[in-house]
C-alpha cells in the first residue's frame, strides 16, 4: 500500500461518499479491518456463504449462490467507483466488495464443509495476490471495473482449481 492511499483512507475525504456506496464497497466495514482487509472480506464472505448455505437445499445452492454473487458485482462495481472517487484512490484497500465476489465465485458448485471453505479461502487469496495473466491486466479497467473485474477473474481461477481438487479429492477426503 502506498502512503498516499493510507493518508487518503485517514482523511475526511472519505465522508463524501454516499453511505450505501462506502457500505457496499466495505461490505459493511470488513474493508476496514487490519491487517489484510482483503482476507477479512473473503473471511467474511465463506462466513456468509456457510449461514446461508445451512439453510438452502444442497440441489439450489449453486442458484443462490450465482444470485449472491451477480448482485455483489452489480452492486459493486458502482460502489467501488463511487467510493475510490471519493477517497482519489484507484483501488483503495477498505473495499473489498471485490474479494466477497470473487471468493463467492471460487464456492460455485462445490460441496459446503469445513475443508472446501479452507481449501478455496487458500486457492482464492493465492490467486487474488499472485494476479496471473490476465488478472493484473484487469485492473487497468476504469474505476470500479477494474477493481472488482480482477478479483473475478482471480475467483474463476480458484474456481477452476478447486473443481480439479474436488475431482481428484486433493486435500479433501
């Protein structure tokens, strides 16, 4: 993290954010949790997809997690736009609507249990820090695009690997 965006998330800038976009784009202040705000908003989001998941039938599970995670990107792509423009930062640390819809798409289809969220929490946060080709490049998408479009692309990557792990029952039982 450079100074100038730890000086900006300090400053009262932030307060010119609407208070739905600065919710969202924190999701709901997991963003400003320390150390490593992205790990807690994906942290947050396996939270989220465990309760959820409990209460779903197994066979609509996927179905609501695919509504949960269009909503985020519909959601937080404004969101994080509006909040970055807010702060003059092109990615801001606090707003990890990015990595809930990222981690969200590394869940799809696949079996809720203590393992599989451990096992995708670890796959996603690799790919959202590592940024393989084409992931970094995403982030030179404009405003809130490239700030939530890397992270899904990083989710699809985990997303991809964790299908492999649960065919070939790497780590899992």
């Amino acid at each position: 993290m450079k100074m100038s965006e730890v000086t900006a998330e300090r400053t009262p800038a932030v307060r010119t954010a609407p208070l739905w976009s600065t919710l969202v784009a924190t999701f709901f202040g997991a963003g400003r949790l320390r150390p490593g705000p992205g790990t807690w908003g994906s942290a947050a989001a396996l939270l989220i997809w465990a309760m959820v998941a409990r209460w779903t039938p197994v066979p609509f599970q996927w179905v609501v997690l695919v509504g949960l995670a269009l909503l985020t990107i519909a959601t937080g792509i404004p969101a994080a736009t509006r909040f970055a423009r807010a702060l003059q930062v092109k990615d801001p640390p606090s707003v990890v609507i990015d990595e809930v819809a990222g981690q969200w798409i590394t869940m799809l289809f696949v079996p809720v249990s203590w393992r599989t969220l451990l096992v995708g929490f670890i796959l996603f946060r690799a790919f959202d820090i590592l940024k393989p080709p084409p992931v970094r490049q995403l982030e030179r998408l404009p405003e809130g695009t490239g700030i939530v479009m890397d992270d899904i692309a990083a989710g699809l990557y985990a997303q991809l690997v964790m299908q492999l792990v649960l065919r070939f029952r790497l780590f899992l039982p």
